[in-house]
C-alpha cells in the first residue's frame, strides 16, 4: 500500500504521515493499536455488564469482537503484520507477533482466578485457549465461514467447560 491514495483520501499528504507515524510500518501499528484498545473497551464493557469473569467468558466475548464484519479488514491487516513478524525477525515489524502473543495471553490470565493464574496448567489453558482463538481466526479470515468457525470455538469451549 502506498501512502499517497490514503492521504488523498483523508485529505492530507504523505509528508503529513510520514511526519506524524515515522512510517508507513508506524501508521499500520498505530491503526492496529487502536484496533486493540477498541477491542479492550467492548471487552472490558462486556465484563461490566456481567459479573462471571472467566476464560470462557473471555473467549466468547473475544470471538464476538473478532466475527464482526467491520474489523475483518484491519484483522487482515494484524495478521499480515503478525506473518512479516516471524518472516522477518529483524526487520520493521521485529517483535510483533511475540508482543501479540504476551498481549493476549496477559489478557486471559486476568480472566483466571489468581490461584491458577500462577501455575503452569493456568499458562497451559491460556496458551491453549489463544491457540483456539487465532486458529479459528485465521479460518475464518481466508473462509468467512463464521458460522464453521464459532461452532469449533463453542467446541472447545464446551469440552473445557465440562
């Protein structure tokens, strides 16, 4: 993507971009930042609204967030940056899958009690659990088979809960 059409369709200049994001790697991590702080808040809202805070909560809201038609895009965008990350370990998106991951596996560990936060079959269903989540994300990126892919995430959800 250059950064010409996008600032023509803003109404500004790709001096302008560059100025304020450094580059266009710096503009697509601000756009992906943002994406995750919009995530948060539906999610912490989601939290406000019902008292039970735990994992599978957390997933079903999460996958909730994920489905929604709007954010395909961007999600698309997140997953380009996360494959650069790991094809590309010291180039401009160095670090960015891992931080992804930490970032998503801090997030269910808040959703644990804080006993099996601590131990290792806490991190082993955290991990195990964001495994469900990009799985199915990624499927129903190249599908958009939303309903095949939240069938295997209350699949899973539904062996961990029983």
């Amino acid at each position: 993507m250059s950064l010409r059409p996008l600032a023509a369709a803003i109404g500004s200049s790709p001096r302008v971009l560059l100025f304020l994001f450094g580059s266009k790697e710096g503009l697509v991590r601000s756009l992906l930042a943002r994406a995750r702080s919009d995530e948060l808040a539906f999610i912490e809202q989601v939290r406000s609204e019902q008292p039970q805070r735990d994992v599978a909560m957390m997933i079903r809201t999460t996958w909730q967030w994920l489905v929604y038609e709007r954010h395909r895009s961007l999600l698309t965008l997140w997953l380009e940056a996360y494959a650069r990350s790991l094809a590309e370990p010291d180039g401009p998106w160095s670090g960015f899958a891992a931080q992804t991951v930490e970032d998503w596996l801090s997030l269910l560990a808040g959703a644990q009690s804080p006993g099996d936060r601590r131990t290792r079959a806490g991190a082993a269903e955290r991990t195990l659990a964001l495994s469900v989540l990009r799985g199915a994300l990624i499927d129903l990126l190249a599908t958009g088979d939303i309903a095949r892919t939240t069938a295997a995430v209350e699949a899973y959800l539904a062996r961990a809960e029983g």
